[in-house]
C-alpha cells in the first residue's frame, strides 16, 4: 500500500534550498518488497553474461581415430581412442556449452521491485531533486563541483529527463558517476548508487 507523499528539498546548482518536491507516494512510498528486488536483479545480473563458454566433446576433439593397442595380450585396460574423457587431451564429459542464462521477469515484478528500491532510498533520505541543471560546453570540473555543492559522496545515479550532450560528457569522466533516464532506471542500479539525483522534469517524468 502507498503511503503519504514524501516531501524532499529542490536545489540548485550551488546546493542551495530553492522549493519542495512532493514525492509521488506510489513510487516512493509502497511496502519495500525484498525478494522481489533480489529476483530482479539477479535475473538482470544473469542476462548480462556472455554465456559463450565452451569446452569439446570426445567426439570434437582432434585425433584418436586410431585404437591406441589391440584389444588383447598386452596386459592392458582396452581402450578404443585416446581422445576418450578419462585420457590426457581428450573430450570433456559433461561440460559447458553455449547457452542463453537469461530468466524472464514480468513487468509486474520489475515494477514492484523498481518501486521498492526508489522507496529504501527515499526513506535512507538518499534522494535529492535539483533545479535548472545546465552546462555550456563539456566541462568536468563543474560537474565535479556540482556534486561537492549537493555534498555527495560515492556512487551517484543522475537521472535527467532528456539528452544533453555537453552534460554527459562533463560527467562520463567522473568514476562514481552515471547518467540516465526516467524509463530506463532499473532496480539495480538504483540500489547499487549510494544517491539518486533527479532533475525535476525528469522526477515527474518517473512512472509508478
């Protein structure tokens, strides 16, 4: 169930207290669901690998066409080929092969734990809305300073309503620092930032 609207503080770019935000209480204010964001994530996590690994089978292994001794007299196990699993060099029983590690997620879920992760970082006070964002040209030292006049440290999510090619470029060499958008916020990075920041457009632009 969603609870009271969130009242949050709108900055501007010096960090400066200018208005107040009500946040939207059936995003940023619902029961926190727990193993619905660790499915989630998890499932994301799993869809991001490769899933190329490979290893040959006896059958793909080069050689071991010819039978290595006769069958008797020798005194010796029979073996058929030398590319046999239990041989140096041989086949591999049972081993990796290409396959997709991706699992399906409903929207259903994947809204209930974004919902969930943008409610813990509401109420952790984890959120902060700023106000009339904007740079000229591409220029990192002020969107390092920035970040010192909103006082955060650690890991930061900037989440802005539309494409800005100069502010991206100031903030794509800031480490701890990566930029989205409203429809593309997932649960995983919203959990894995320390802060949110939202530009007010694209707070509102922020669906439950």
């Amino acid at each position: 169930m969603a609870g009271e609207a969130r009242p949050v503080d709108v900055l501007d770019s010096s960090g400066k207290k200018v208005g107040e935000h009500q946040l939207d209480p059936a995003i940023f204010d619902v029961e926190i669901n727990v193993p619905v964001m660790h499915q989630v994530v998890v499932a994301g996590a799993a869809s991001q690998r490769a899933g190329t690994h490979s290893t040959k089978t006896r059958a793909e292994v080069r050689g071991g066409g010819k039978k290595p001794w006769r069958q008797k007299g020798t005194g010796r196990s029979r073996h058929g080929s030398s590319r046999s699993p239990i041989w140096v060099g041989g086949g591999i029983s049972h081993g990796p092969k290409p396959r997709d590690h991706s699992t399906r997620v409903n929207k259903k879920m994947r809204r209930l734990a974004l919902r969930s992760a943008l409610t813990d970082r509401a109420r952790g006070g984890r959120i902060r809305v700023i106000d009339g964002i904007g740079f000229d040209s591409p220029k990192t030292a002020q969107a390092a300073a920035l970040l010192r006049a909103l006082e955060l440290e650690g890991r930061v999510l900037l989440v802005v309503a539309d494409r800005d090619e100069n502010m991206e470029k100031s903030f794509r060499n800031l480490p701890n620092v990566k930029i989205d958008h409203p429809r593309n916020l997932s649960t995983f990075d919203t959990l894995y930032a320390d802060f949110l920041v939202f530009t007010k457009e694209a707070l509102e632009a922020v669906k439950p």
